[in-house]
DNA sequence: CGTGTAAGGAATTCTGACACG
DNA sequence: CGTGTAAGGAATTCTGACACG
C-alpha cells in the first residue's frame, strides 16, 4: 500500500514544480537537515512523494515564521515519539513471548 | 489512493535504474506507441509509476518474442473495453434518472 | 535567517543515424 | 524487428559565493 510514496526518483526540477518551490529552497531544506534526497552516480539528487509532502509542509512552517531550526526540532521529537512506541511493542511481545514459553514449562 | 501512481516526474535515467531497461528501450517503446511520458519545457521526458508497470510489462512481452505491434493491438481492446463498459454504466444511469423521474410524474 | 542570482563545470537527456542479427 | 552505440548539441543540475533585508 502507497509503495510508490518513498521509492526516491524526481529530480530538483520537478520537485520544484510539483511544490512551487525554488530549488535554492529545496537544496536549503536539505542544507538544514530537514530533507534526505537521495543521489544517482553523478550525484544528481532524487526525491520521494513523502520528500514532496515534507517540504510542501516544512515550506508552510517557514513562511508562517518557523525557524527551520525549530522545524528540525519538532521532527526529532516526533522521530524519537515513534522509536519509543516501536521499543514498547517489542516489549510487549517479548513479554508474552516469556509468559507462554513459562506456561508450556509449567504443563 | 495510490494518487502518486499517474504524477509523472520520474526521468528517463530513473526509469531505467528502476525497470533495469536500457534508455534507448525506453525509447523505442515510446516510438512504437506503448508508452506516452510527458515532456518538460525543454523537452526531457517524464514518466509516472503507473509508466513504470506498464514498461515492465511490455519489456516481459518482448522478451517472449510478442511483437510491439501485438502488444500494442492489446493495448488497444483492453482500452476499447474500458470505453464499452463506461458506456454501459453511463446507460444505466441515464434509464434510472429516467425512471425515477417518470415515477416522480406519476404520483 | 532564508532566499535570489550569476558563474563555471559536470551530468543528463535529446535526436537522427548507422549497425547488426 | 528490437537494440546498441558514437556524435553533437541542448537542457538540467551541482557547488560555492556574494547580496539583501
């Protein structure tokens, strides 16, 4: 499902017209680590559609008056948000791993 | 849903990477009336995910020896098909506005 | 800080043609 | 027929820098 979301193969140009975003912006974007494109052999860069969503959303951050430095934080938070949630799954699962591995030995 | 699979940003370079068909393939497909990428204002062509598929799909045909003029014929009825069917469902509509329309004038 | 721009160079893409099996 | 390739030119992208408010 959306499989075609993170598959990174635009280049600048097109991602400039599909945000109306210079590319100065786009490039300053990734200059402050708020954008990860990747790049081909010549070192072209290549962007994902989830590329094109966080810059349309970082573009409105900025011109509302964010900081992009702020906007930096904000997405460490949410990155860290997501690590923990992930880490009390596995627990979760390691946890009824144990229980039903002591209930096989108990029987 | 899946509203990135028709966008068509993707260069000629990506789309080879990605289906692992030489550009002038790519090409050649395009000249034989099976593939039809957008153009950007200078003219560099520019293909969707749905392109992608498509190219795939024609390269396997090839490969077991379908001439590009079969695969475009196919091409052709599946579309022809698609077109009958529309039509039908459009039919359908307009008898049922029709009808409950002459009942709304009966009562 | 965020963005525009001119500069020079490198990577990418284009077309039309010739070649081959 | 389907594909490779060399050729020449044009479009695209890259980086680092200077400018501005």
């Amino acid at each position: 499902m959306d499989s075609y979301k993170k598959i990174k193969a635009i280049s600048i140009g097109a991602v400039s017209e599909l945000t109306s975003l210079s590319e100065r912006q786009i490039r300053y974007y990734e200059e402050r680590k708020l954008v990860f494109p990747e790049r081909s052999e010549g070192g072209t860069r290549k962007y994902s559609f989830e590329d094109i969503e966080k810059l349309i959303h970082i573009s409105k951050k900025v011109s509302k008056g964010t900081l992009t430095y702020d906007i930096r934080q904000d997405e460490k938070r949410k990155n860290e948000e997501k690590i923990r949630e992930y880490e009390l799954r596995m627990k979760d699962k390691m946890i009824q791993g144990q229980l039903s591995a002591a209930f096989r030995r108990i029987r």
